[in-house]
C-alpha cells in the first residue's frame, strides 16, 4: 500500500481508497497527466498508422509502370511454353475435366489427389502456337464388364486472356 497526494486537496491518501477521505474526490490518486498521455499516445497511433497507409499506396506513374511490366512479362511469357503450361495447367484443372468425362461410355473415377494437378504435361499442339494441348493420366474409365481401366486424356486449350477449351481425347494407357 502507497500513499500518494490527493490531485484536488493534496493531502495524503492511500493509492487503494476509491475515494480522498478528507475532501471525497474520487479517484484520489489519478492524475490528470494520466489521462493527458493516454491522448496524447492515442493521437500519436493514429498518426503513424495513417502515415503508414499513404506510404503503401502507389503513385499514378508507379502504377502505370507496374502495367507496363506486367504486359511485358505477359508478351514475354506468351512465347515460352513452360511459362505457358504451367498456367495453363491450373484453368485446365477445373475447365477440361467435365469435357472428358463425357467421352467415358460408363462412369469416371478421378485418382489424383484433392491438390495434385490433374495435367502432369503439355506441349504446343502441332504447328499452332496459339494452342497448347495439356495430357494427364489420373482418370480410370469404367469398362462394359464394370472393371476400370487408366486412360490418358489430352486437353486442348487456347492461349489468350481468357483460355478456352478446344477438344479432348482419350485413349487406354498410362504417360
């Protein structure tokens, strides 16, 4: 237990009265400098967070640099096939496989795993370098006599903003 002056009477009072016993303002022992650095800490918080976010947002002229780099990288990737593919590979993921199960005479049964890629390769379809064709192998196709059998499926797509399917093909096998 301390003592400490009252803040209107300044007599002494102990830290842990809610009230000064001599002239019964409350809270005897809290100052108004208390109060006043708790502001002032307030205050200095928010600036520096607002500070922070006008220092993250990017200029017009950063902007359009970023665009232009973008567009470069783009162009650039357009003419390397493994750039290609690898992004590819995630739209053909989720566009090809509906297209492919409507070949199967029976049912389909998928053996990749939930985030392994269904297209393990692709390469540029014929002459075309406007079209990759993207293969994989984790499909089984059920038979007449309801036994499944592993086929290899190929996927064409389109190379441009928004890749579109092409055609399929399957056939008995594994890659």
């Amino acid at each position: 237990m301390a003592i400490k002056l009252c803040r209107e009477c300044k007599k002494e009072v102990s830290t842990e009265a809610k009230t000064c016993p001599n002239c019964g303002a409350g809270s005897p022992t809290k100052t108004k400098a208390n109060t006043k650095d708790a502001l002032i800490g307030g205050v200095v918080l928010i600036a520096i967070v607002a500070g922070s976010v006008t220092m993250c947002g990017d200029s017009d002229e950063e902007k359009a640099a970023n665009a232009e780099a973008a567009k470069a990288a783009h162009a650039e990737c357009q003419k390397s096939l493994p750039c290609i593919g690898e992004k590819l590979v995630i739209s053909a993921g989720y566009k090809c496989p509906a297209q492919i199960e409507k070949l199967a005479s029976h049912s389909v049964k998928w053996v990749d795993g939930t985030l392994e890629p269904k297209f393990s390769r692709y390469r540029w379809s014929g002459s075309q370098l406007d079209v990759v064709t993207l293969l994989g192998d984790k499909a089984q196709f059920q038979n007449g006599f309801g036994a499944y059998t592993n086929v290899i499926y190929e996927c064409d797509m389109s190379i441009g903003e928004e890749p579109t399917v092409l055609g399929v093909r399957v056939q008995e096998g594994r890659l």
